[in-house]
C-alpha cells in the first residue's frame, strides 16, 4: 500500500510517521508586520532575555515535530529525527511565528535549535551575536613548521593510542596475526599452501585490526542501519578524530563552529562490494557510507566544524598541501586511513610472493 503523498501536507502527517512520509511542503511566506512586532518585543530587554526568548520560540517549533527523543538546545536536528522535507517544515513553523524570511536550509547551516536562535537574534537585531566574520590571518608560509599538538590511532596489535604504538616498536613485538574471522571472509576456500595456485593466498597471516566491528553509532548520532552501510574508514576516522581532541585537552562538544579544516587520507572503497550481504533498511545509506569524499565532510558535520576540508588517497600524506590552499585556517585535523573490507586484495599480492598488506588508522 502507498499513501497518495499529493493530497497531504507535511503538517498533517502524525509525528511518528514523518520520518516514512514525506510530504509535500510549501515555502512559507515572511511577514514584516510580525519580525517588527517581534523585534519591538525583544528590543528593550536585556541580551540573555532576548536570547531565552528566541531559544523557547524555536524549541516550541522543534518539540511539535522531533520523533528522536526530548528536544534539547544543543540536540542536533538529525538527532531528533528530522529529514530534509521536516527540516523545511521546521523552517516554515519558525517564519510563520517570527515573520522573518529564512532559507529552506536553516536545519542544515544551523544544526541545533541553540544554532537557530543565535542566527535569529543577529538577523532580527544585528547585533553580531552569531559568529562574528572571519578575522584576517597572516597566510600560512609553506616553509612554516607544523606543529602536532595530538595524535589518536588504531593499528595492528591492539594498539589503540601512541603510546602503545611506541611500546610494539620499542619493543619489538609482533603485531602480525591470523586473517580475521568477521569480516566474512571464506578463509577455506581463500587459503591454498602452493603459491603459485589461481585465484588464492598461500598465506594467512597480515596485520589486522580485530576489534574494527566494535563501533559505538549511538554515541555519534548515527542509528545502527546507518552505522552498518558505513565504510569501517568513516567509522576509524570518527573515533580517533574525536579521540585527538581529547587527547590535546579540547572537549570535541566545545569546537562547533569553528573555522578547523579536517583532512583525510583514504585508501580502498571495497566496502562497497559487499553491497549483495546490506541488511533490509540500509541501502540508502550506502552512497555516503562508502563514498571516500565524504570522510572528512563526516567528522566536520558530526563536530560542526567549519573549515575547509577533503579527502583523497594522498591527503594524508601531503599534509602542508591544505597549508598553502588554506591559509587562513591555521587549525586542522589530518587523518590517514587504510582498511580492508574483502579478501579480494590477498589474492593479487600473495601472487607478488608478498604480503604488505594491513589495516591501519
């Protein structure tokens, strides 16, 4: 059965079903009469009262709507369940009770309710409470040295941070081991002791990391459908990325809107052709859980970091390149990452007599 989605307006649509039923939104229209009356309201109270105010204004809006839970300030609007066509509704609901024009994209520029009542107060009163412009800052010279203030990393041989990187190396130990039995691998049909045997690995050892399934969606936000059409990469890459910050001292909370560029070095997008074995209720997932583009456009939408950004096969080992295309972004996050999703790969390189092959982030 298929509701006829013509005849509805996305207001009428029960909350519980709008995450499933998109229906049509029209734009709502500005209204001077009520952005003055609203400004004339707020003009002659004090700052943290105008700002009470506009923050109780949208979060009304956002509670009629939100399926994801209690609405919250700082809640991100993905987080209570909004989808792009609630999202215009949202924008609607606020225009209609500010009278002020805004665009369809309010959810997605401003990603919490505490976001939109900032950018409300500066547009209705100008008076750069939101973020302020970007102040000039002196280009960064190429042959500046980069200072490294954290580091995070997974690599073979459970080490999960520097410190246990250090240690492996230090002292010698092996961060060699079997091939993984959860990633889905034949191993039987993989394995063949003749090296020179079509279509196998004659060996079965590499470096891998073992724990690279355990992955806390909820923590960032992400619902478990989503989580499993991710590219482990994407997964690594926010883990240790919020780890860094952590680890410099900084609360990752702290840093939304800030003008810090994230950079990704990706190699392999082989997750993807397992696309045959995605659950029911995740294929629409799997363009952006797969797409190496977007790894770094992840981390900066899951901090709300507002820099520059990108991500390549080669991003993480030029790491001054974003330096001279961005200079005025003097903070970065830079990331290298390399997992193996399919057993494809062992079979080319075992042919080579070789096996250089390892997860590692």
């Amino acid at each position: 059965m298929r509701p006829d989605t013509t005849t509805l307006r996305a207001g009428a649509v029960p909350a519980l079903l709008r995450g499933l039923i998109d229906a049509p939104v029209a734009a709502a229209e500005a209204d001077e009469a009520e952005s003055s009356a609203l400004r004339a309201r707020l003009r002659d109270l004090s700052r943290s009262e105008q700002q009470r105010i506009l923050l109780d204004l949208v979060l009304d809006a956002v509670r009629e709507m939100a399926v994801g839970g209690e609405a919250g300030a700082h809640r991100t609007f993905k987080e209570l369940g909004f989808t792009s066509v609630s999202a215009v509704e949202l924008r609607n609901r606020i225009t209609t009770v500010t009278g002020f024009g805004l665009p369809a994209t309010l959810a997605f520029d401003y990603p919490t309710p505490a976001a939109v009542a900032r950018h409300l107060h500066t547009e209705l009163l100008g008076d750069g409470l939101a973020d302020t412009p970007d102040e000039p800052v002196a280009p960064v010279i190429c042959d500046d040295p980069i200072a490294i203030v954290a580091m995070g990393c997974r690599l073979p041989g459970g080490v999960a941070s520097p410190e246990e990187l250090w240690r492996l190396v230090s002292e010698g130990e092996d961060a060699i081991s079997p091939f993984p039995e959860d990633r889905g691998w034949d191993l039987e049909r993989l394995y063949d002791p003749d090296p020179d045997h079509a279509g196998t690995s004659y060996v079965r050892h590499g470096g891998f990391l073992h724990d690279m399934a355990e992955f806390d969606a909820a923590f960032f936000g992400i619902s478990p459908r989503e989580a499993l059409a991710m590219d482990p990469q994407q997964r690594l890459l926010l883990e240790t990325s919020w780890e860094v910050f952590e680890r410099a001292g900084i609360d990752p909370t702290s840093l939304r809107g800030s003008k810090i560029g994230v950079f990704s070095g990706v190699m392999h997008h082989d997750y993807a052709s397992n696309l045959a074995k995605v659950p029911d209720g995740s294929e629409g997932y799997i363009g952006i859980g797969t797409a190496g583009s977007v790894a770094s456009g992840r981390v900066s939408y899951t901090l709300g970091l507002e820099g520059p950004g990108g991500a390549g096969g080669q991003a993480g080992h030029r790491p001054r390149e974003p330096d001279r295309t961005f200079g005025k972004y003097p903070q970065a996050s830079r990331t290298s990452r390399n997992s193996i999703s399919t057993s494809s790969w062992s079979v080319p390189i075992s042919a080579l007599k070789e096996n250089p092959y390892a997860d590692s982030s």
